[in-house]
C-alpha cells in the first residue's frame, strides 16, 4: 500500500537498503566508503541505512539530512542531465557538506569537466525526476478491505482498559491509511492527541511473524504492550515463541520490518 501525495525517489535494493549497504556516516567520519553492519541500522524517508558501528547509527538518527546521499542515492551526473542511474558506492566526494555519489569512472569524469556547474542542474532537474519516477511513501497496513483496522476493536483501549474493547462505527478516525473505531469521544480525543503512541507496531501485523521475516495476519485479543508499543500476534503460539525473549524479538522485528514493507509494497 501506498499513502500520502509527496513523492520519494530512492535508490534502495530490494531490501529497502540505500547505498548498497554501505555506511553514509563513514564517508564524512573516515574519508572513505565503509560496508555497514546489516545488525546496526535506520530507516529514513523510506529507506535503510546500515552503518559500520553504534557511533555511527547515533551520528545518523541525530542529524540524518546531514548524511544522506544527495539525488536519492542515485547518480549526480545521471540528475545533471535530467535521468536517473546507479551508482558504484565507491565513486564518492562531499562537496559542501553533500554526498554525491557517482555511477562509474565515466560518469565521474564527465561530472569533473564541470562539478561546480553540473551540481547546479543535478539540483535544478532533481525535482522534475521525483515528479516523474517518485512514488508515495510506502506503507503496509492490516486493514479489511473497507480500510478498517484492528477487526474495530479501539487502538486506545489497549492501553486506556488495558484490555481490547470494541469501537462504535459513529466514532471513527483514520490515520495514515487506516481507520479505527473508538469506545466513546475520550477514547477517541486520547488518540488524536498523540495517535502514533495508540497505533499498532508494524502495521498491525503479526510482530512474531516480523521477528522470522514473515508478514502474518492476527487475533487483535492476542496482544502485549512492548516499550509504549501495541504489539499483536497471530496465535498463542506466536505470542509465546515472541516472549521467549521479548527484546530480541522485538529488535529483530524491527530490523526486518522496513524490508518486509519494501518487498510487500512491490520494492
């Protein structure tokens, strides 16, 4: 699924992953392209960065505009005239505080006659090649097919009655590309005052599922409250093998779930 009208443009594998798995943090902190840790990762703007150590990662979620790859990820002479290419992560330099990345020994050559003027039509076609081959963010939510999530039971309830209660149809709010049911206008209120915090964890999909790198349906009753998080199961059975360490499996899903939306979204 697909929400939101702006569009992205990112040069990701089809793990979701930018830069080919390669650090964007070591290109400034080192001077030179780095292979990241597929253990030590972000998301970002609808990608996945790994980097080569915790420092890293934290350098990156405190400032991730900083370094980024500029153009998407995608070749800065391939922008400079107005198409779009792949890059070898190894044809790099930062200039004015911007990783550019480059697609091989030609493009660099040709991007050099002249970088200064080059830069100034990569930036001037850039949004031009976003309109034209960008797509909205991608999203994967358990929704029926009305777009009615959690089987309408109400997201708040879990955390408000600490038990899943159904929401009336006359009280529903959707957000991000889903709708919910609410108990009554407090519940509701609550969870326009800070939806993210009531929303279910990986789309309200099964986090077990997501632990193996799986997408499964769940019983929205079979539920668990991870780090401030909704997290629902499948069966009694996924909820147990997720609680045999619940933080392991929780970071696993997390680590897999960017991908399993990229791959499921048609990445």
């Amino acid at each position: 699924m697909q929400s939101g009208d702006q569009k992205i443009l990112l040069n990701l594998d089809r793990e979701g992953v930018a830069i080919q798995g390669y650090d964007p943090v070591a290109y400034f902190t080192e001077g030179k392209p780095v292979m990241g840790d597929s253990k030590i990762r972000s998301s970002h703007g609808g990608g996945v960065y790994w980097f080569a150590s915790v420092s890293n990662k934290a350098m990156f979620d405190a400032n991730p505009a900083k370094y980024e790859p500029q153009f998407g990820g995608w070749c800065a002479y391939a922008a400079s005239i107005n198409a779009l290419s792949p890059i070898d992560p190894k044809y790099w330099e930062i200039v004015d505080g911007r990783l550019l990345l480059q697609h091989n020994q030609k493009a660099w050559d040709l991007w050099h006659k002249d970088a200064s003027g080059n830069l100034v039509l990569a930036d001037k076609n850039w949004p031009g090649l976003v309109a034209k081959n960008g797509s909205p963010p991608r999203t994967l939510l358990n929704v029926d097919a009305e777009g009615l999530a959690l089987e309408g039971y109400d997201p708040s309830s879990y955390f408000i009655d600490n038990k899943p209660i159904r929401g009336d149809p006359a009280l529903a709010r959707t957000y991000q590309g889903a709708t919910y049911y609410f108990v009554d206008t407090a519940h509701k209120n609550a969870f326009e005052s800070n939806p993210a915090k009531f929303v279910p964890k990986f789309g309200g999909f099964c986090g077990y599922a997501a632990s193996i790198n799986k997408v499964s349906p769940v019983n929205p009753e079979i539920w668990q409250i991870v780090d401030g998080r909704l997290v629902l199961q499948h069966t009694p059975e996924a909820y147990r093998l997720f609680n045999q360490d619940v933080a392991a499996s929780n970071a696993k899903a997390e680590q897999n779930w960017p991908g399993l939306v990229h791959r499921r979204c048609g990445g």
